[in-house]
C-alpha cells in the first residue's frame, strides 16, 4: 500500500457535504425541530425581535399536525437515514477521489457545526458542498449555505470549497427524473380502465409569494425543471405545476396540490403526483402525497391516484450526484450552478451568484 502522503498526491482527499433539511429523530425532538424551522429568519421574514414569539406561536399551532405526520412514519423522520444512503451511495461513484460524504442538516441533528467540525478533523484537501435541493431557494438552499459558512468559521475549517448552489436543468438530473416518471405513468396507464384521462401534477414545496416577488428564483427554476423534463416525456400531453406543504399565514403561490386533485376529479382524470422538488423521502412524500392528498383524491372520487417515487439512492440520481460534484469542483471555489456562471435571469435578484 502506498503511503498516505503519496495517496493524496494521486487522489485528492476531497470531502462532499450534503444539505438537506433535516427531521426530528424521535417525538420529543418534534417542537425543537419545529422551534428550528420558524426562527430561521430565511423561513420567517419578520423583525428579528418579533421572531422569536411569532416561532414560538406558529411551532405550537403546528405541533398536534406534526405529532401525527411523524406518528404515522414512526415517531421519526426517515430523512437522515435516505441521506446518509445517498451520501454512501455517492462515495462510491467519486472513486478518482480519496472521497468521504458527509451530512449537514439545517434544522435538526447533524447540524452544520456538527458535521463542519467533523470535515475539519478529517483534514480533506478540499470540500464540495452539495445541496439536495435542485432548485435554489434563499430558504433552503441559502439559508444551508448561510448556516455552513458560519458553522465553518466557528470551528476553524478553513480549506478550498466550492458551493452547487442548483441544478435544475442538468442533463443526467433531468434524464434521471424523467425515468422514473415514465415508469410510473406507465404503469399507472396499465392499472386504468382504457380510455381513462391522466393527469402528472408536478408537486413542489410551496413558498410565500412576498418571496418570490422579492426576487427568489425558485418558482422560475421549478418551471424550468419541469420544461426539460416534459421534453424527455412525449407521451404525456396533460399536466400542471401546483405547490404543497403552505406552513405560515402569508399567501403563498399556486395553484396549491390540493386545488388541482380537486379540479382532476371534478374533471374525471386521473393523477400521477410528481414531488418534483423533493429527492429523499419525507413527511411531505410520505404523509402529505400519500396519506392526506390520496385520501383527498378517494374521497372524491378521482379515477386513480399515483405517486412517482423520489430519487432517494436512485443509481441514475446518484450518477447525476457524482458528475455535479466532478464539474462545481473544476469550477473552482466560490458559488456556481450547474452551468457554472448565473443560470437565473436578471430578475431574480435572490439568486446567489451575480
């Protein structure tokens, strides 16, 4: 075996952190986990001295809701779980590399901190951070980037990284959802009686208007997805984007989820549910599409109710994974998007990149 020092020389030892959102790991842990999300000030666009209480007000008109969502999963949120196996399962397609995946999660445990202290010890070479949210929102996306930057500075990891802020037209990305959503529509068209309509709602994680109108390019980069999507799926005709998951009492874009399985079963269609913003499963995959929205769908009477699996460890997602992290790290460090320069147009004044 080589030693250690002539390893690094042929392999970089480059360290992958990925971003996702994060569940709590038990139901004690549900009302902190809530307590997390609201005072974010990316979440709750408020005065910071009204922050605080107004979290407070809105974790505990959520808290019996989310106490049965996770009752129903268990008492714990997969989450971690999904994104440690597609953080193991993108280690072993980085094999030019001395390469280890890491978990940061911005609302429960790993918390950035924890886990920028954790990269810190391993010493890499270099660090690639890689958020599981193809579109960017300054809520999401931003806001783990926010988080990382000042979890690293706390724990004194100073060493190259470069920051995927999006992907959302990036070939094997696209491809790779569009697989899995062929399969599904297919076999939903199987299970059909001939002749009835099909519908694909393209379901995303809804976000305050106020947001979007301040320049948040995410409702542009799901539309965008989507298009590119459409392109590989010729044998669908009927379809719509529609938002899920409202959690504050602003006004939020639409047309909501729920509008849209009411308008296809007062349409007599059929629906195939997309998550189209989600790649790991859950609460809002596995309580919200395939609990409450199925119900919805049965209750009145809509001809079919299907749901497209997320990617979780997918193998055509997970390739998608390891060619983003091979191309943002040739970039460079600093911030770039699939494309490297700004993918957003001039309007989108949210957009991380100038």
């Amino acid at each position: 075996m080589l030693p250690r020092s002539w390893s690094r020389c042929v392999r970089p030892r480059l360290a992958v952190v990925l971003f996702n959102l994060g569940g709590p790991d038990r139901p004690e842990a549900i009302w902190p986990f809530l307590v997390n999300v609201f005072t974010d000030p990316a979440i709750l666009r408020v005065p910071s001295f009204v922050r605080p209480l107004l979290a407070r007000r809105i974790a505990a008109a959520r808290l019996e809701p989310a106490r049965a969502s996770y009752a129903a999963l268990g008492g714990r949120s997969p989450l971690l779980a999904l994104t440690r196996e597609q953080a193991s399962a993108l280690e072993r397609e980085l094999t030019e590399f001395d390469a280890r995946c890491f978990v940061a999660m911005r609302y429960w445990h790993p918390l950035s901190e924890e886990t920028a202290a954790e990269v810190r010890d391993w010493k890499p070479d270099e660090v690639v951070l890689l958020p599981l949210y193809p579109q960017y929102c300054s809520a999401t996306t931003g806001s783990s980037l926010a988080a990382w930057r000042e979890a690293a500075a706390r724990v004194g990891l100073i060493v190259r990284t470069t920051a995927l802020c999006c992907y959302p037209t990036d070939v094997a990305y696209v491809a790779a959802t569009a697989a899995t959503i062929r399969a599904a529509w297919r076999s939903a068209r199987e299970r059909l009686p001939a002749g009835t309509g099909l519908r694909l709602l393209f379901s995303a994680h809804g976000l305050p208007e106020a947001v979007v109108q301040a320049g948040d390019p995410y409702q542009w980069q799901i539309e965008q997805t989507v298009a590119e999507v459409l392109t590989n799926l010729t044998e669908v005709s009927d379809h719509v984007i529609c938002y899920q998951s409202r959690a504050t009492p602003q006004q939020w874009i639409g047309p909501s989820t729920e509008a849209e399985i009411e308008r296809a079963a007062h349409d007599g269609v059929a629906v195939v549910v997309v998550p189209i913003a989600f790649v790991s499963d859950h609460s809002e995959t596995l309580v919200e599409l395939d609990i409450d929205y199925r119900s919805l769908a049965e209750r009145l009477e809509a001809p079919g109710y299907f749901r497209v699996p997320v990617a979780n460890a997918d193998p055509g997602f997970i390739t998608a994974l390891a060619g983003l992290v091979r191309s943002a790290r040739a970039k460079g460090p600093g911030v770039c998007s699939h494309v490297g320069r700004r993918a957003c147009p001039s309007g989108r004044g949210l957009c991380p990149l100038p």
